[in-house]
C-alpha cells in the first residue's frame, strides 16, 4: 500500500506542474457533465481504489498531452520570442499537408499563423540528396480574392543538408478567405518544378489585433518631414506606417530638379522604457509618394507606455551646384546642401585630373562631374580612402577622385550627394 501511495504522490506532482490550457477545464467540465458520479463502497479494496485513481491521473494527463500536440514542432532554433510564447499557448494551427516532387525533394506545411497584420507560413523542406541548400524554391500564397504578397522569409538548414524549416510571411487572407494555395516552384537542371497545397483557415485560431491607431504626427528634419502616419500592433508583430514626401511633393521637387531619395531611416521603437527588438522594414516611391514601414516585435502585455525615437536619416539629394577649381589649391572650404566639404588639392597626372577633398564620413557625392574647359569629364574612380577621428568624435573622410582627362579651366559639377544625419527626436505614441 505504501508503495501505491508513494506512486500517486509522484503522479500528483507531475500534474501540479503541468499549465493546463485554458479551454482545458472547459473541456473537463463538459466531460464531468455527461456521466454520474456515484459513490465508492467503502468495502472495495484499497488496490482497487489506487488502480481506478492511477487510471483517472493518467487520462488527464494523455488528454493534456493530445491538447499540446496541436502545437508547432521542429520550430525552436527559427523562431524569435514572440513565435515561441505564442507556439506554446497553441496559438498555431496545424496543417501538416505535404506534396513530394519526382526528384525526391519534399515540403511539408507544417502550419501558420494568422493575425491582423500577417500570416506565417512554417513549412519544412527535405532533400534525401543532401542538396536543400540548392534546392530552394519561390513560394506564393492565394486565395479567390488574389495573391497574398510575400513580405519576408527566414529559415535554417540542418548540419546533412537534407532539411531545412522555414518561416514565411505573406499579407493576411481576408476574413471571407477559408481555402488558400500556397505554391512551390523551382529551378533545377533547366526544368521548372511546380507543386501546391492547398489548406483550410481555422478562423478560431486566428488572432486580431492588440492596439491599431492612426497617429498623424510629423518629426521635421534638415531635409524635409517625416510623417508617422499609423500603427498596427499585433501578437506577432508591430508595424508603424508612414510617409516621407506624398505625391504631390514628389511631383513638385522632380520638376524643380530638387527631389530626395531616403537611404536611411532609423526609428527606435520604446515600450515601458526599453526598446522593442526590430524585425524589418522598407521605403517604396510610387503613387502615394515616398513611404515606409518598420515592423517590430509584438508589444509587452501590460503596455503603459509608447515612445518612437528618430535616431539617424539619410537621403541623396539633388545638388546642381559647380565649384569653380584652380590647379594647385589647398583647401578650399565649401558649404554644399548644408554640409561641410573641403577641397585638399587639385593637380594632374599621366593624362588625369585628381581632386582631394575631405568630408564628414556618411557624405558621398554620388553623381560628381568635372569641367574641363566647359568638356564634361565623367569620374573614373575614387582612391586613397583616409579616415580621420576627432576628439569631439567626429569622423572624417578624405578620398581622391580620379577624371580622365586634363584640361586650363577647371569646375567640379556636383549633381547629386548623399548625407547623413544623426537626431534625438522623441514622439508620444498612444497605446489605447
């Protein structure tokens, strides 16, 4: 009897430290529900007592794991964070379809994840040949409504090569939009391979969104007004949208031969003081202007405050600016679009003209030419790269730009240049 007691109490702690889901004791209840509980005679023996009770702990404790093997396996080494916590509250739904080619390469759809702002595709792709690496096919997802865009992808292979499990990021379905085709298709040996599977969206697994707002608020710059138009946050990520230029400005600097194109557009994301990891972004020029998103990890739950902080921007710029040379200088000053540039020297050799100047180190004259008696000589290349630290921190970079050809009257023609900017500009973001 000792024993069987000691056998319950080994039981009852693994139990205890199981986190039952919540619709667990739902599920229970219901179960409880349908059937009677009658009283145990006193007279039964106490073996048959342990024996029914081992029965009962070892059937909550199979239906626990049958609950937990709806979550996503194989997982662990591609997902952040966020992907992980959410995996583990059984927030993805399993599809676990696959289609096999006829060189052997197979994928399997392992599952996805949907919320408002994204779905993610888990798929797994195996190679017996020891080949994935080379075997990596472009993937789409559609439904009747049309292609859902690909947004980013991710994945790692296994030390053998032979299989690789990937995390893929396609716009969100439309909520009428149950059945989808995700595509595979590759290259190899001069043929096109194409497979597809086709699933079903469980919409209760589904997940809206944590906090969505417009925000309208503009941070301005040297070069102009950044407009942080909306945020979208979501369990799985959050995306900040905004805009640089809208059309109509674009318009405008295109024809007065003065437009900007950003590089660089740093944006820190601050959630109850600490930073908020960054996932990815992009910049686009199109009909609505010059836009851009930041996509970031998922919000802390217990949110109480939110802050985007401009750190650093960088744009080419439309110049259109010449500077008249004389063979022989020695550092002559310059003011360009607001940056410091100095011209070391100016001197010919073996047929060429150099020009040695120095500026701060994120300044780059991207389109430079030289006037040579009114011909226009176009650069050859850029050698001698010096760098230069200040003690008020600041870097600076020499370099000598080599022209093919000489001439008496000199004039350096600067088209365009690219700049950066450092800042510290915070901005309140509302969190209801």
């Amino acid at each position: 009897m000792n024993r069987i007691e000691k056998m319950l109490k080994n039981k009852k702690r693994d139990i205890d430290i199981i986190e039952a889901p919540d619709a667990l004791e739902e599920r229970l209840r219901s179960a409880l529900g349908d059937k009677e509980m009658t009283k145990i005679r006193r007279n039964i023996t106490g073996k048959i007592i342990a024996a029914c009770l081992v029965l009962v702990l070892m059937g909550y404790h199979f239906d626990t794991l049958a609950f937990y093997g709806n979550k996503l396996m194989g997982y662990n080494d591609v997902m952040n964070g966020t992907l992980k916590e959410l995996n583990e509250r059984g927030k993805g739904q399993v599809i676990d379809k696959s289609y096999t080619f006829k060189n052997g390469l197979s994928i399997t759809l392992d599952g996805i994840m949907i919320d408002e702002t994204q779905l993610l595709a888990f798929y797994t792709i195996k190679a017996p040949k020891g080949n994935v690496d080379e075997s990596l096919p472009t993937v789409t997802l559609r439904g009747f409504l049309g292609e859902h865009m690909p947004q980013s992808g991710y994945g790692k292979i296994n030390d053998t090569k032979t299989m690789m499990n990937n995390i893929h990021s396609f716009e969100p379905p439309g909520v009428l939009e149950k059945t989808l085709h995700m595509n595979f298709r590759f290259f190899q040996n001069g043929r096109v391979e194409e497979g597809e599977i086709t699933f079903t969206v469980d919409r209760q697994k589904a997940m809206g969104h944590t906090l969505k707002a417009n925000i309208h608020k503009s941070i301005k710059v040297e070069q102009g007004t950044i407009d942080i138009d909306s945020i979208l946050a979501s369990p799985t990520r959050t995306v900040i949208k905004g805009s640089i230029q809208n059309i109509l400005e674009l318009a405008r600097d295109e024809i007065n031969n003065e437009r900007i194109r950003p590089n660089t557009l740093e944006l820190k994301l601050i959630a109850n003081d600490k930073e908020i990891q960054p996932q990815s972004g992009g910049m686009s020029t199109n009909m609505k202007g010059i836009t851009f998103h930041h996509e970031y990890d998922a919000l802390p739950e217990n949110l109480k405050s939110l802050q985007l902080k401009l750190t650093r921007f960088s744009a080419d710029h439309d110049v259109n600016k010449e500077i008249e040379l004389t063979k022989g200088m020695k550092e002559q000053r310059i003011n360009v679009h607001g940056q410091d540039l100095t011209i070391d020297k100016v001197y010919e050799m073996n047929g060429h003209t150099y020009i040695t100047i120095t500026t701060e180190e994120g300044t780059v004259l991207t389109k430079v030419y030289l006037l040579a008696d009114d011909k226009r000589l176009e650069l050859n290349k850029t050698s001698e790269d010096q760098y230069e630290k200040r003690k008020d921190g600041q870097i600076l970079h020499r370099r000598t730009l080599e022209f093919k050809g000489v001439g008496k009257d000199y004039k350096m023609d600067i088209h365009r240049m690219t700049y950066v900017k450092d800042y510290n500009i915070t901005i309140e973001l509302p969190i209801q």
